[in-house]
C-alpha cells in the first residue's frame, strides 16, 4: 500500500533516519535519498525514503487550477 | 469532503463533455477512488476503469503455493508483508499454514526479514517479495545488505513484477477499450515517467502520473480528459511534488545491481516476457528457489474466480458471480477481495450498493 503522506525528517544518522508524522515517530533508511536533511519532507515505502518532497511544487494543486482557469 | 476547488474541477470536466474510458493500474488509486466516491461524482460519460495496479492480486497462484510450501519446511520462516497471508492458494492460505504449525513472521519492511535472520541464527528466513518497481529498490537494498554482512540463513522468493510491460499486453489483448491512463506516483517517484512513452508512441494514449489523494486523482483526470478533449497523447505529471520524469537514480541503480529482467507470470495476464525481476548470477545464493528446489504441482484457482478478469478491467468486481455471497473479505476465494488494495475488496467496502 502506497502511503502518500509525506513524513518530516528529524534525526540523521548515517543512512538511518528518524521521521515523525502526526506525533509518531518512526526509524527509516535514507539509501534512495541520500541528499535528504533535518527538515526536510520524504514519502516513505516500507521502511525506506523513496522520494524527496519538492517544496517549490507542494502547492502545484492551486497552480495547476490556476492554469486550467479554473478559479481565478 | 471535497473543498470548494474539487467543485469546480468536477464543473470543469463536465463541461468538456468528453466521452472516455481511463485505466488505474495502482492499487492505492483504486482504493482511494472507492472510499471518495469519484465514479458518481464525474459525468457519466467517464468511466474508470481498474487494471493490474494490485502486486499481491497478480501473484500467480504456482508462486502463492511455493510460498505456503515454504511455510511448511521445517526449520523455515516465512516473512511477509500482511497482504499475503490471507491470500488463498490452491489448498490452503499461509495463515492456515501457520495456525497448523508453521512459522510466517508478518513484517513492515524487508529490512525487519535481516534482523529475523540474525536471530534465528539456526532457522532459514524466506522473505516474500511481492511488489511492483516502487518495493524492487528496497529489496535490493536489503540483498545487498545481507551479502555485506554474510548472513547465510536468509532468502527471497522473488516475484516482483514491472508495470509498463503488462499495460502493453493488456492494450495488445485488446480486451478492454482505453482512452488513457492514471499512472502509479509512487513507481514514477522511482522509474520516472519515460518508461510510460510506450503509451504514446505505441498506442497513441495519454498518461498522467498521479498523486494519491482524491484531489491528485481528481485533478490528473481533469488532465486526461483535456489531452482527449484536445485529440493530445502526452505522458505528463500532476503529482510534481514527488516525480521526476527521470525517476529516482538512487533506487534505479540498486534495483539494476542486484537484480535484471526476466519474464514472470501474471494471475489475469498469463506469462509475460520481460515483465518481471530475478536475482542476477551475483546474488543468485539469496535466490529461494535455488536454495530449496520445491516442486508446486497443479496449482489452481478457485473456479468461477473472476480475479483475472477483474485485473484485466474486463470484469467490474461486482459482476463477478462470487462477489459478496460466496467471496467477501471474511471468506475471500481470491486475491482481489484479500487485499486492501484489491479492486474486489475495495469494491466490497465502498462501493457495493452501486
């Protein structure tokens, strides 16, 4: 099951990470994305960082309903 | 609930009254399209469609028996994502297995089957691995991680599977009609979207990669229906937070280390080449297949099941003739009403008075 919840990075140690969502806290590995720092915001798949969150992109909903025109 | 901004994107694809028939090949899209109630929200004239999106629905059912054949080996522990366990084999599943006193250990993540292994130093750990490209590149870690630290008690039953070489079959087989597709987030985030051009150049169908909440879905859907409404067949991106076109180069190199492509077989689909992963002669030792040479004879599926065409988009799940009386997710037949993310069971729990 894919979780699409992204899931902030807390600690750093080596390749292990802590990452905290919603008060839980969880241990991770950061093989995929080594270039991953405190702060910043993974998707995770059974236990592994698989992907880095783009901030710049995060409100790509409102701008794509921008450029579609559909609200203003 | 939808906020005001779903409104009117739902608005906005009615007013394109475009007539089209679009395919999810991921099972957290299915799901997440059951529990929102999309498919009675948009016009009629869209109809959606779930494909082979589901890595535990198209286990053959020769590699769920050689599963619960391990199971039963003395001296053996099975380790599993939880998906599997309830999945019916041919004579019996893996949690009857277990209740009649074999080991299957259920696990979060393929690097809890390592410390499984260091601390039976004296059993064998056989880990499942299911799953599509995005669970591939953590399998391969975790092989990687066993050889580096010579642990000799562990193995995998390997029976992941790629999804682009099934889209092709299924838009080969010609079965079902398609106006374009809702590709998977999670196995772009590791593949990239390139490995979907096929699409285009092929078959002159658009795709859009889309995220997992409703909106994401919602918001890739408008997408599709603007490519058709516009007669576009491009491969694009909604869910931009996570994918790159290039994928994950990280997991991408794991994945080609360890493992090359071979053909699998696919419950629904049938044997496809170059549609799945083995391990390559290097870490061949992990194989458990090699290491335990069982022979699984006549492996068959519950008759009547309409699991294959379910996968196939033939057969919604509630026209197959089991659905709800004789297959529930208390007393499933097959795979598709096991698991969450099966098109059967997500069919059962949201969608059943349609």
């Amino acid at each position: 099951m894919c979780l699409g919840v992204p899931v902030k990075i807390v600690e750093i140690e080596g390749q292990d990470a802590l990452v905290e969502s919603g008060g839980l806290r969880q241990k991770i590995r950061l093989d995929f994305v080594p270039e991953a720092q405190i702060g910043d915001y993974v998707i995770v798949h059974a236990g592994f960082a698989i992907a880095l969150l783009e901030k710049e992109e995060a409100l790509e909903t409102l701008e794509l309903l921008k450029d579609a025109d559909v609200i203003p | 609930m939808l906020s005001l901004e779903t409104n009117k994107v739902l608005e906005s694809i009615a007013k394109m009254d475009v007539s089209a028939h679009f395919m999810e090949v991921c099972g957290t899209h299915t799901v997440s399209i059951a529990r929102s109630g999309l498919k009675k929200l948009l016009p009629e004239s869209i109809k959606l469609i779930s494909g082979p999106g589901c890595p535990v629905c198209v286990t053959s059912q020769s590699d769920i028996d050689y599963a619960i054949a391990l199971a039963r080996q003395p001296g053996v522990i099975v380790a599993t994502f939880g998906d599997m366990v309830r999945v019916p084999g041919t004579e019996t599943s893996l949690l009857e297995t277990k209740a009649s006193g074999g080991k299957v250990e259920v696990v979060y993540s393929p690097l809890d089957s390592l410390n499984l292994a260091e601390a039976h130093p004296r059993e064998q750990v056989v880990f499942l691995a299911v799953g599509f490209e995005t669970t591939a590149p953590l399998i391969a870690r975790t092989v990687q991680l066993a050889k580096a630290k010579g642990i000799s008690n562990l193995s995998f039953l390997i029976m992941h599977k790629l999804i682009p070489p099934a889209m092709r079959q299924l838009l080969q087989m010609k079965e079902v009609k398609l106006d374009g597709f809702l590709l998977p987030g999670h196995v772009c985030a590791v593949i990239g979207s390139r490995p979907f051009l096929f699409l285009k150049e092929e078959f002159g169908l658009p795709g859009v990669v889309a995220g997992f909440e409703a909106e994401d879905i919602l918001l890739a859907l408008f997408m599709l229906a603007q490519q058709k409404k516009e007669g576009r067949a491009e491969i694009e991106i909604q869910y931009r937070r996570v994918v790159r076109q290039e994928g994950n180069p990280n997991a991408l190199k794991a994945m080609e280390e360890v493992f090359e492509v071979g053909e699998a077989e696919w419950r629904g689909l049938g044997i496809i080449p170059h549609s799945g992963l083995v391990l390559r002669q290097s870490f061949s030792d992990f194989d458990a297949r090699n290491r335990f040479s069982l022979e699984i004879k006549d492996s068959r599926e519950y008759p009547l099941c309409g699991c294959g065409e379910v996968l196939r988009g033939v057969l919604a799940p509630q026209e197959c003739p089991l659905f709800g009386t004789v297959c529930t997710p208390d007393s499933p037949v097959g795979p598709c009403m096991v698991s969450s993310e099966g098109s059967c069971a997500a069919a059962f729990h949201y969608e059943r008075e349609t």
